[in-house]
C-alpha cells in the first residue's frame, strides 16, 4: 500500500474534507505514517522537517540497482567481516554526512522524476547533500545480516546509508527490510493500524486523533487576550502580548498562540518588536 492509498482510507473513515500526511514511506517500508485531517494539515511540514528513527536489516554480499531489496541484483561478493568490523564501519557514518541521492526516489530531474528516468534506463548525475546521523545502534548481528536503529534528519536515504555502509565493508550491502518508528515526537507506540481503525465505532476512533496543535506542541506558547487575538486573525500585527508578565520569553521566532477560545496558530515573535501571524487555523 502506498503512503496516499493510506492516507485516503483513513480520511474517509474520517469523514475529513482536508487530509494529509507527513512525508511517505517507500513502498517497502513498514512503521509509522503520521497522517493530518482538517486545519492540522497546515502544520505537516513541521514533520517533514523532523528527525526520524528507523529500525532497518541490511543484507551484505549482494548489490541491487535500487539499493534494496526491490531491485534487481547486479553484482555479488563474498563477505569476509565480522561484527567488530562491522561496528567499526557504522561509527564513520555518524555525525554529518554526504549522500548520492539514489536515481529510484521521488526526487526531480528538469520536472520529472528520478524513478522514472531510472524505470527508462537513464541515468542523471545527481549532486551529493549533506544530511545528519544522529545516532546508530547494531541490534542484532548475523553472517550476512544486520540490524540497525537509525535516528537521522530529513532526506536521508536508509537504502542508501546501507549501500554506502556495504561500499566501506567492501562487500556491497542492500536494505532488505525497513520500518519507520519515529518521526519527530510522534513514536509508533501511538500508531494504530487500518484494520483497527476500520473496526472502531465512530466516537472510538475519533478519541484516537490527537490535538490540532500536537505537531507544534513542543514551540513555546503565548495566551493571547480576545483583542489580540482578534488583531491577529485579521492579519494585523500586535506589540509583544501579554505585556508585563513576569517569566515571558522574548526570543524572536515562531510562538503556539491561544486566545480565550483555545490554540489559533502560529505568531512569529519579529526582529523589529512586533508579533505577527504566521499559520492560523480557521475559528469558524
């Protein structure tokens, strides 16, 4: 299933005019897919720009033309490494990083994209991009096998972090299995599947959803009084609210911004003293 094939069973059950989700999954992959409904969407990209955590098995000795197991295999080599070698290989990936987006991804070549041309058989030079591996953690260890958990930032390639991983081994490698478990504060823990959403009765499954602000929940948040509020959902901007309460933060940036009826949106505290809105949600 597709990351939009589930996205639109959800929205159904649902009954959600407005839905959307929070950067797909390869088709291989398992795990977490956080999903938006009504005003939330308009704060997905908050996820889009998250740190994710995946639990991946990489498959060593055989080389595939998409980097895992989907692919068709092109080469194969004898391995000859061990796990100290192995964990040796894994702490040179931590920290920043470059990586050759691979040609099978989502990515565009001059308004088409890279998947395609891979599906034609052309091949585009791509440039490197710096990405961030906040953390890799060996699970489990077999001959020709491994497990990770990997905490990265945004547009990082697991099936290409497995490729490289088998390059510096020197046996090649290919992601043989993928499963996302974390994206931003969100964990899997939290998750539910299709089929248990489809077997709820309706006000079950609406205790599920979270807050409309859960995606911003971990900005600092401004109370607004109902003429402040007011100002800002007519677009106009304020003087620093709640004047003269002690223990307010001044940090310019973006702010999670309530009035007397509860969250609104987004405010951006700005260099020039005033506080404007940023991404509000609809009142009405």
């Amino acid at each position: 299933m597709s990351s939009n094939a589930a996205l639109q069973a959800a929205r159904r059950l649902f009954n959600a005019e407005k839905s959307g989700h929070t950067g797909t999954l390869d088709p291989m992959a398992t795990g977490l897919l956080p999903l938006c409904f009504g005003e939330a969407t308009k704060f997905s990209g908050m996820l889009l720009d998250a740190d994710k955590t995946y639990e991946a098995t990489v498959r060593l000795g055989i080389v595939t033309t998409t980097a895992d197991a989907e692919g068709e295999v092109i080469a194969t080599h004898p391995v000859a490494v061990g796990e100290a070698g192995v964990r040796a290989v894994l702490e040179r990936f931590i920290g920043e990083i470059e990586q050759v987006p691979p040609m099978y991804s989502a990515l565009k070549h001059q308004g088409k994209p890279l998947y395609a041309l891979a599906r034609e058989g052309i091949e585009v030079e791509r440039q490197a991009r710096r990405v961030t591996i906040h953390a890799i953690e060996l699970l489990s260890w077999q001959s020709e096998h491994f497990d990770l958990r990997v905490t990265c930032s945004k547009g990082t390639y697991i099936r290409t972090l497995a490729a490289d991983i088998g390059t510096a081994l020197g046996c090649g490698a290919h992601l043989a299995s993928l499963r996302r478990t974390r994206v931003g504060a969100v964990d899997i823990a939290q998750a539910v599947t299709l089929d248990t959403l489809e077997n709820m009765p309706t006000e079950a499954r609406d205790r599920l959803l979270m807050p409309v602000d859960a995606l911003v929940a971990d900005l600092p948040g401004v109370m607004l009084s109902a003429d402040e509020a007011a100002q800002l959902l007519r677009g106009q901007a304020i003087r620093w609210p709640g004047e003269g309460q002690p223990g307010q933060r001044r940090s310019f940036g973006l702010y999670r911004i309530a009035g007397p009826r509860g969250f609104i949106g987004l405010g951006e505290y700005c260099a020039d003293g005033r506080f404007r809105p940023r991404r509000l949600i609809s009142t009405q």
